[in-house]
C-alpha cells in the first residue's frame, strides 16, 4: 500500500463534490462552460487522459452535462492530500458499485475513487494492468505480468479477479501474452490476447475462461496482436486486430460465444468501436512500417445485420480536423457521439461532441492523450 504525504500548499483547495444539487458539484482547478444544460438518463461522464508513458501524467476530466461545465485534472483537486498526480499512464476507466476505477498502467495499480466525488477509497496493486470489467460484485483485470518492454520471452499475462468491497483479489487465471480487453457472457470470461511484446511472435487468440473454476478452458484462434472485444445484445463477441503494420491488416471479427467460431471476417480495420443498441460505431487509426503513415476511416455497423451501413461516423468535414482519434462513445439516450484527439501525442488533446444529425455541440481541450469516457447515469 502506498504511503501518501500530506502536502501543505494543496490544503486550500476544496473538496471535488457531485450529486444531483445543482450547488454540489465536481470542481476541477480548470473549468469552463462549453455547452447547454442537456440532462438525460446520463449526467455526466469522466474523461481518462493517459498521459505519456514516462511523464506521470494521467489524469481525470469531468464533464457535466446537467451544466454543460467542463471540469479538467478534478482527481488532484478532489485529493489534495495525496502528493502524488494519480500516475503514469491511464489505460481504463470504468463505473461500477457507485465506485469508480482506473487502471494506471505504468504505475501498477488500479485507482478507486468514490464515482461521486472522486475521493480516493483503495488502490488494487496490478502489474501492468490493462483493462477492467465487472460482474456480480467482482471486478476483472488484465495484466501483462512482467514488466513494460519489447521481449520475444515476455511472459504470459493474467486475469486477476477482486472483490468490490474489500478490494483484494481472490484469484488469477494465467491467459495468452499480453491480454488486454476483456468482456463477459453467461459465466465465461473473454480475453483478447496481443502478444505485443513478442514481436513479430505475436498472439493470435482468445481466451475462454470459465468464472467458476476460474480456469482457462479454451482458445480461439482468431489472427495476430488482438486487442479490443466487446459483446452485443445476442453476446456475440466483436474483437479487433491491430495487424503486424506490415502485411497483416487490422481487422474486425464476430465470434459466435455460443460456438466459439468465427461468424463472420469484415475486412475493415477497426481501432475502437463502442456498440450501443443495434449499432457499432467505430474508428480507424491504422499505422503502416511500410508506409511510415496513418489512415483514418470510420463507419457504422448494424450489430443485427451485420453489415456496414456507413462508411461515415459524422457527416461534418470538421470530423477531418480531428488529428489522432484515440477515444469513441455515444450517449444512448441522445445519440451524440464522443470522439477524443490525441493530438501529436505530446501536447493536450482535444473533446470533439457532435449530435447524432453531425452537427458539432462542442469540442474542448482535455488532457494529454485523452481516451477513455465513463458515463454516470442518474
């Protein structure tokens, strides 16, 4: 457990607050005012920003949609005991239990806070962590297991589980290299594994474990360095491929998770993608050693269907401005859509917010790297 310090010149700042008073309300030590009041079933929503590895400097937005007030770097405010900034390298953020967690990659943790004021309450020790999911008040998290390098003997990674009350983890499956995200369907867990580490012996599969052996039972070979899956309302399992940059491309799968088979091979690269309702949203950032350059595509999937019925996700040339998209969401209840720009990677990035006809509500500066959004519902 880690040692905080109390440091003085921080004392005067107050507390972050959130509740449903409209006088009670996040406070971060930069705000603005970027949008009309919107509430729907969703209030808010947090923002991660990894932050550069090496540079310490992940941090917490907080946007306000009841207000419309944009709130940056509200963990600091919200914790002004705690000398720390909260790490190095932010790489999930989620809600669940009415507690909030973040996933600090480089620092080996994963960050609990209170989803309402942005308090620390605990901090799960994680090596390497990736990303998180939760079910029946247990929490789940990747981990590369072994230490933050390109290594062709890099080891396996792990599935950690924890419980959501006291915080410790009860118990860990060994999965494939360098697992990162991870989803649930009945009483199986589903590990995208990468083998980023190994280059080029990357891994090619996902694993299945069973949550109540807590066992890996099997794996799916899908193709090389996967990295995003997610489920649809029928549980069938949507993963990505980030290719090997060469001659591989980044690809899209649909895993039937009754069958373990490949439904179908879209032959689009996808980097991230958020499915709501019928729908996947998705964006493209692929890199190519051959070409030493990025291409940007985006699109919309009928789930259902499984077809492509867009080659577009905003129909709005501003959608061109965006540099480096690095973060998607789309509010279910409204349809506006979220999209983050990394920028150069090195300077703050940026919020994009357009509704669901592409027309732009607002667009902020965010921290650096800005990625990940968690939506707090009322």
């Amino acid at each position: 457990m880690r040692k905080f310090i109390r440091l003085s010149v921080l004392m005067g700042l107050s507390f972050a607050t959130f509740s449903c008073n409209d006088d009670d309300r996040i406070v971060g030590n930069d705000q603005e005012v970027i949008g009309q009041p919107e509430p729907t079933a969703i209030t808010g929503f947090y923002l991660l920003n990894e932050g550069n590895m090496g540079s310490n400097k992940a941090s917490i937005d907080f946007m306000d949609l009841a207000t419309g007030t944009y709130s940056r770097n509200i963990y600091s405010t919200a914790n002004p005991e705690i000398v720390r900034s909260l790490g190095d390298v932010g790489n999930d953020i989620k809600i669940y239990g009415g507690k909030l967690y973040s996933v600090i990659n480089a620092s080996n943790f994963i960050e609990v806070m209170d989803v309402k004021t942005a308090r620390h309450i605990a901090t799960i020790p994680l090596e390497n962590g990736r990303y998180l999911t939760f079910k029946d008040g247990k929490g789940y998290a990747t981990s590369y297991a072994g230490p933050i390098a390109t290594d062709p003997s890099a080891p396996l990674g792990k599935v950690v589980e924890f419980d959501t009350i006291n915080f410790a983890i009860s118990r860990e499956v060994t999965v494939g290299y360098q697992p990162d995200e991870l989803e649930i369907v009945g009483q199986n867990l589903y590990v995208a594994n990468s083998g980023g580490y190994r280059y080029p012996d990357y891994d090619r599969t996902v694993s299945v474990v069973d949550l109540n052996t807590f066992t890996e039972t099997q794996k799916i070979d899908v193709e090389v360095n996967l990295h995003r899956i997610k489920k649809d309302s029928d549980g069938d399992l949507y993963v990505t491929t980030r290719g090997n940059y060469y001659d591989v491309a980044s690809n899209l799968y649909v895993i039937d998770s009754r069958t373990h088979q490949i439904k179908k091979t879209f032959n689009i690269p996808v980097s991230n993608f958020t499915i709501v309702g019928d729908y996947l949203y998705y964006y493209s950032n692929e890199f190519s050693y051959e070409t030493f350059s990025y291409e940007k595509t985006y699109g919309i999937i009928n789930v259902r269907t499984e077809q492509q019925v867009s080659d577009r996700l905003i129909n709005n040339p501003i959608v061109d401005e965006i540099e480096t998209p690095y973060g998607i969401a789309v509010n279910q209840f409204n349809g506006d859509i979220f999209i983050t720009d990394a920028a150069n990677y090195v300077s703050d990035g940026y919020i994009y917010c357009f509704a669901k006809d592409g027309t732009l509500k607002w667009k902020t500066t965010g921290g650096n790297i800005p990625a990940h959004l968690a939506f707090v519902y009322q």
